[in-house]
C-alpha cells in the first residue's frame, strides 16, 4: 500500500484554520503559551476586544498588550487565567460583560 491508495480528503482551508485553532486551544488549556500570538488567538476565540480580555481577566490593557506583542511572558497566575479561558470562553465573556446566552423571552 502507498500514499496514492490511501483515500484522505485533501483539508480545505477553512478546515485548517480550524485545526490550527484547536491545536493553539489545546495547548493554552495544558499551560504551554509559545508566543504571544497564542494569546491574541484565544482572545479573538472569546470574541473580545483588548480591553473587554483585559477587563474579564482583571489586568491592564497595558499588560495584555505586552503579552500579545512578546515583551512580556505571562506568569504562573496569568497562565492560569489563560488556561481557564481556554477552556471557558463563555465564562471570560460573562465576565467581560456580555451574554452568550439568548435572552429568554419571559411571559
């Protein structure tokens, strides 16, 4: 059997990015941030501003923005923040103010 047997559907690109997110997810959920585009992803996976990730997370823009750009490394309470919102994205938006919940329609 050979490569040319195997019958893998080529990944389209929309189904990379995915995949790449959830690698980038699963990693921040185990602790290991590798670069401060670690950090921007799982913001943008919660769907927040800077200030609104800041804000949920109970740190200064300021401080956000130097682990985004690389200046600074995140520390072991600031890893575990991080963790916690890999893993709860709908918590960090809650906390950040917003509902993720429909309304409910009350009679």
């Amino acid at each position: 059997m050979n490569d040319d047997d195997l019958e893998i559907p080529e990944l389209t690109e929309r189904d990379f990015k995915h995949m790449i997110r959830a690698t980038t997810r699963r990693r921040i959920m185990e602790g290991r941030i590798e670069s401060g585009k670690d950090i921007v992803a799982l913001r943008r996976f919660t769907k927040l501003s800077q200030k609104e990730f800041a804000r949920a997370l109970e740190i200064s823009v300021h401080t956000l923005r130097n682990w985004e750009q690389g200046r600074r490394q995140p520390d072991g309470p600031a890893i575990a923040l991080l963790k916690i919102a890999a893993r709860h994205p709908n918590i960090v938006r809650r906390a950040a103010g917003h509902d993720p919940s429909p309304e409910r329609a009350t009679s």
